[in-house]
C-alpha cells in the first residue's frame, strides 16, 4: 500500500514540477478537480517538491520494513 502511495505521489509530484499543462489537460480529460486548483498550479514548486519528499520518505520507510 506504501509503494502505490508514494509512486503516486512521485508521478504527481514531477507532473507539478514539470508538467503543469498535462496535469490542467489530465484535470480537464476527467471532468473532475485532480489537485489542479488554481492555488495548487499557482504554487506548483512548492506543491511539487513537497510531494516527491514526501513519496521519497514513504519509499523509504516501505523498504525497511
């Protein structure tokens, strides 16, 4: 369950960071609010960066235990 978390996480994490319009067009494709609100994209760095920590601290404590 750790490992899906945080390799969703990792993939929402890069696609803030480096590819914000696939993650509007992602949002946009499912007719629903997929962590693409305005507040989110506009801060998308820091949303970005604190999820690919956070997926890499929950790999982390997946693999040791």
């Amino acid at each position: 369950m750790f490992y899906l978390l945080s390799l969703i996480s990792l993939a929402f994490g890069v696609l803030f960071l480096f590819f914000p319009e696939t993650l509007i067009k992602l949002s946009e494709w499912g007719n629903r609010l997929v962590f693409t609100d305005h507040n989110a994209v506009a801060h998308r760095k820091v949303v970005g960066a604190m999820l690919l920590v956070s997926s890499v601290f929950m790999l982390l404590i997946a693999w040791t235990y």
